[in-house]
C-alpha cells in the first residue's frame, strides 16, 4: 500500500485529475474501476474521482510496487528520480531578474531572444527556466512535478523582453489567469515607434489571425461573416518626442497576439526594429546602434486590491528596468 498526502499544488483540482497526472500510464476505465473496488480511497473511504481534493487530504493506493510504477511511467528530463534540486540544470549562462517573488508566484524581466514557452520539443524557455530555478532553490521537488507544472501565466513574444508572471503553485497559477482572464490586473509597454506619434487614448480595431504565417492583420471595422476576428482595444500615451521617433507607453485592455505591433504599424507608426511589422529602410538605420529587435518592452504590471494569500500584492505596482538599447535611443 502506497499513502500520498495531498499538497497546496494538488488541492483544489477534480481527484479523477490528479489520478490520471499520477498514474499518467493507466487509463480512465483502469482507474474508475480501482476506485469501485476500493483498490484506490480517499481519506480511508470509497471515491468515485469527482471529490474536489483539498491540501491534508489522504490518497491510499491498495496496488503492487510494481504496478504503481508501471503506470506512473518513465519521468521526463526534469522530473527524473535523481534530479535533485543539487543537480538541476539551471544554466548558468541565462541570468533572469527576479523582480519580485512570494510563495505563489514570481515577477522575472524576460530578456529578448528568450521564449516564454518552448516552440520545438529542444527549446530551452523560460517555462524550463522556471522549472529549474525552483528544483535549484529547493522550492519544488522532482517527484511534486509529477502532478504539478509551475509555469508562465502570460505570454511574451520572443524579442520582446519585459515583466512575465509566473506561478510557482496551483493556487498562484488559478489566481494569476484569473486575474489575466478578467482584465483586472494593468499591463503597460514602453516602445519606441517610428515618426512622430501624437496618439493618445484608446483605440480599437479587429485582428485577424494567420496560423500558418503567424502574422496578424487589423481592420478599422469588424469584418462580416468573419468569426475568428478579434476585437482589440490599445491605449496609448507618448512620453518623449524625437525627430525620428516616439518614445511611448501603451496600455494593453486587450491581450492578442502582436496586438502592440501590428495595432501601431496599422496606423502608421511601425515599432523600430520590427522585422515583421515595420519598415525595412528604417529598421536598417537602426542597426548601427545595435537594433536588432522590435523595442517593445513589457515594463509594468499593477495588481487590483486583493486578500488571503495574495495579500502582499494588494494595490501594488511592480517595474521591470529597460533593456540597454532603449538607453542607447533615448540618448540619440
């Protein structure tokens, strides 16, 4: 017999989940079935998978060592038995800023050039970054991530650097998207776009989206008969004027794929840099200082009043420094 108690990270999901994360081999009949025969309980008593788990609670597997292992399957590279948090592999070559960091989640200044979440099986991303900045501090287990994945809440462009939020438990991951999800926690970028851009307010437009080129085209008015299209709403605000360009802050009500870039190219102010948006001729002058990216930076994030857990973050404002080619522009 085989007792595991359930953790912050395993509570508050359905138990059929938390089964099918555990025993990731077996299948549903195998698992409904072990459960009518009490070959699997909750708490000492029959189950039947759709009791709502909570942290203490109680799970007794009555199955064979060998069976056990079986259906728990061959770990993967960070989850092996013997990757401890001494040995993880977190790189020492990628130094991530740490912002801002309780017991639920962490606020990191994701630097351009780095995914927020791998494209290919071989990536190396900030979701893997996460992973093993936790098992190096001892803050999760190799075995917990088994049943619980710490990761990214929102997403970053590649060469976009600036603030990602990331949740180190299930209850800050449930929280963070919630937050996302409703719209309640601010998200500002400051850029740098091409020519004088005197944009200031909200502005709305529709965005269509191109899977298979991953690039994006915005309508001034909601096309016809077209599902897919998204509404977006950007508001915008120039800070500093220069005689080439416009240093900005634009704050996102909508959070869409290339929102920022392909909104301000629509309407005639390319970010610099933008190799997908922007506008070849200027991005090249740029190059000499350097620019090799889209100057786009996720630079703060403010949170709505809150209680309990996420008390510390109640009303609270955190702020990601600027990457060294937006000094290099400003001073131009």
């Amino acid at each position: 017999m085989r007792e595991v108690t359930i953790g912050a990270n395993e509570a508050g999901q359905r138990f059929d989940k938390f089964l099918k994360k555990y025993l990731k081999e077996a299948g549903s009949g195998f698992l409904y079935k072990m459960l009518r025969k009490k070959n699997i309980t909750l708490n000492g008593s029959k189950a039947d998978g759709s009791e709502k788990l909570t942290a203490g609670d109680r799970v007794c597997f009555f199955l064979a060592e060998e069976t056990l292992e079986k259906f728990r399957g061959a770990p993967g590279e960070v989850t092996a038995p013997d990757k401890t948090a001494s040995n993880s592999s977190l790189r020492p070559d990628l130094q991530i800023p740490v912002i801002f960091e309780n017991e639920h989640i962490l606020l990191v200044n994701k630097p351009a050039g780095l995914l927020t979440q791998k494209a290919e099986a071989q990536d190396y991303s900030l979701n893997e970054w996460l992973t093993d900045y936790l098992l190096s501090r001892g803050k999760i287990t190799a075995d917990q991530l088994r049943t619980f994945r710490p990761s990214v809440c929102n997403r970053l462009d590649r060469n976009t650097s600036g603030l990602v939020i990331c949740g180190k438990t299930l209850a800050g991951s449930q929280k963070m998207s919630e937050l996302l999800r409703e719209r309640t926690v601010h998200k500002y970028y400051r850029l740098f776009a091409a020519g004088r851009m005197e944009l200031e307010g909200v502005t709305q437009a529709w965005l269509i989206k191109d899977e298979k080129n991953n690039q994006v085209r915005i309508l001034s008015a909601e096309p016809k008969g077209n599902k897919a299209a998204a509404h977006i709403v950007t508001g915008c605000r120039p800070l500093t004027f220069f005689p080439e360009y416009t240093y900005a802050e634009v704050e996102l009500f909508t959070g869409k794929s290339h929102q920022i870039r392909a909104h301000l190219a629509a309407l005639g102010h390319p970010l610099i840099g933008d190799a997908k948006y922007g506008n070849k001729a200027c991005n090249d002058r740029y190059r000499r200082l350097g620019i090799h990216s889209q100057m786009l930076h996720a630079f703060r994030v403010e949170f709505p009043v809150m209680d309990g857990c996420f008390a510390d973050l109640s009303g609270k404002s955190f702020t990601a420094p600027e990457p060294e080619a937006f000094l290099r522009l400003k001073t131009q």
